[in-house]
C-alpha cells in the first residue's frame, strides 16, 4: 500500500511539475506580447499582466508543494544535525507535523477564502471568478500535505538530497 502511495505521489509531483514549468511558459510569452502591443503598436493590451499574475500565483504554489517534495525548500538544519537516534527522528516528526498543520490550515481556510470570493468577478477578466485567483492557496495546500504525509509515512524525514538530484522526471 505505501507503495502505490509514493507511486500517486510520483504522478502527483509530475503533475505539479507540468503545471509550474507551463505557467512559467505562458508568462514568458504573454508578457514580451504585452510589451509589444505597448511600444510598437502603441496600444497596450490590458490582459497580458492580469494574466501573468494569476499564473504566478498558480506557479509559486505548485511550484512550493515540488519544492517541499524534493528537499529544494529553505530548511535549517543545525539541530537534526546535532541530535542521533530517536531525539534526531523526534524533532524531524515534530517539524513534519507542523508542516502539516500549516498547510492544512491553507486547505480549510483557503477554501473559505474561495468560497467567499467565488461570487466576485476580476476587473480585467468579468467571467473569470476572483475565487479562482485564492484558488492555489487550499489546492497547494492539499498537494504539499499529502507530501508531508508520504514522508511521514515513509520514514524518509531527513534525507539529504544528493548533489545533481533533480526532479524523478527530469533525470530521464
């Protein structure tokens, strides 16, 4: 079972993987159209930065959940460092656990948020609801916890990332 768990989470990661790297490829598009339409066509676009924007929202969440699942996010390490046996694996269960508090705090509030915004319409786009631009908050959230619960679950709490170690899809 924890097996097909971790294989989930691989096709989750990949997911998350896709979904950042093409945000990331829209914005680099639409922004350079926006600059153009401005200055050589002097009639500047109003939806290339709108956009842009929702994308990065969309981009730095998933791209967060990715961050977190391959060891690629800003930790400190002094203490695990210091500690052996079970105080070592007691700070690392203590540290997971209140990533997963975090992040499910953005699950329950982040759908509040987006219920309480779905009715709303974003100014630049009036049938695109301002819920959805809120709506990376739970769904991030819900992402990076079922990866902090793989890694609970796996035991692998303070895995050091090999030097060169990308990302299971890119290395092919």
């Amino acid at each position: 079972m924890q097996a097909s768990y971790v294989g989930a989470m691989d096709a989750l990661h990949r997911l998350c993987l896709v979904a950042a790297g093409s945000c990331l490829v829209v914005i680099t598009l639409i922004i350079p159209w926006g600059v153009f339409t401005r200055y050589v066509l002097n009639y500047g676009s109003s939806w290339p930065e709108p956009l842009a924007v929702l994308l990065m929202i969309w981009f730095s969440f998933t791209a967060a959940a990715l961050c977190y699942r391959e060891r690629a996010h800003i930790s400190v390490a002094i203490l695990p460092s210091l500690l052996q046996g079970w105080p070592r694996l007691l700070v690392g269960a203590l540290a997971e656990l209140a990533m997963a508090g975090m992040n499910l705090f953005m699950l329950i509030w982040g759908v509040r948020l987006v219920h309480t915004t779905w009715f709303q319409a974003i100014s630049d786009f009036p049938l695109v609801s301002v819920g959805i631009s809120y709506l990376p908050v739970p769904v991030g959230g819900a992402i990076t916890l079922l990866f902090v619960i793989e890694r609970l679950w796996t035991g692998r709490l303070f895995q050091e990332r090999a030097e060169g170690d990308l990302a299971p899809v890119s290395v092919d």
